[in-house]
C-alpha cells in the first residue's frame, strides 16, 4: 500500500541524489526536487552551486524552483510540493513564498541558519510544511562535510 511517507521518502531519495551530486562537486551537499503533486512527477531539480557559480543565492531549493517554474511555464507552485534535505534558509524560504509553493517536505533541521527560526510566517499562508523526512541520513551527509573540512 503507497503511502504519503512512503511517498515523501521516495522523493527525499531523489533530492538525496541531489545532496550526492553536490558532495562530487565539493560543493555543501544539500539537495532538492520539486514534485508536481498531482501527477507525481518531478519537474525541477537542484544542489548547491554556490562555489561553483560564486553566488551565494545558488542554493538547491532556488535552483529547483527556477527549473520547476521553467517546466510549468509559470512562476507559481501552489500545486507543487518542494523536497530538501536541509531545512530551508530564510532566502530560500522567501522565495518559496512568492512562488507560493504548494507544500514543502524538508529532512534534517538547521537551528543556526534555518528558516524556523522566525517560523512558517516567512513562507506562503497555504503552503503545508513537514519536516523530519529521511532526517538522520540528511544530517550525516551535511555533518559529515563539514567534519571532513575542519580535519
């Protein structure tokens, strides 16, 4: 029997691929897709580029809402659910708010930086939140970059 978890989990495996692919790049493994929620299909897809671009906005969740908005032909996601592996920063969750995206499923949290910091008023009033998906193997994946640096 599918289920949304099983659900939620098949795509925090694929935004999970995301994470793998910045990690190749040496870039800060955080990764995302975005799910159009109706037919189950992902239409955008994302990981940090930032050292590789020099831009500090090229975070993984803005890299899959531009290609997803691409995909649609139009700049609202209200029927999109956005899967990533780190909570959002308060950058990304902005612009998860203006493209008033449908539902966001993030993995491990992130007290210092994270967008929960100021709470779910920073993103659009409709857009649902889950949290906690995958969030053990999403937290190692990021810890485990950063460990590697400071050794």
């Amino acid at each position: 029997m599918k289920t949304a978890a099983n659900t939620d989990e098949k795509y925090m495996r694929e935004a999970l691929k995301e994470a793998a692919a910045a990690l190749e790049r040496g870039e800060v493994p955080i990764g995302a897709v975005v799910v159009e929620t109706a037919r189950g299909r992902i239409i955008g897809r994302g990981h940090n580029l930032t050292e590789t671009l020099t831009d500090a906005t090229a975070h993984a969740e803005m890299q899959a809402i531009t290609a997803a908005s691409a995909a649609l032909g139009g700049k609202y996601l209200d029927g999109c659910t956005l899967y990533v592996t780190v909570e959002p920063c308060p950058m990304c969750a902005g612009a998860m708010a203006w493209a008033q995206l449908g539902r966001l499923v993030y993995g491990a949290a992130d007290p210092k930086r994270g967008f929960m910091r100021f709470g779910t008023a920073m993103l659009h009033p409709r857009t649902a939140v889950d949290a906690g998906v995958s969030a053990e193997e999403c937290g190692t994946l990021v810890s485990g970059f950063f460990k590697k640096l400071r050794d």
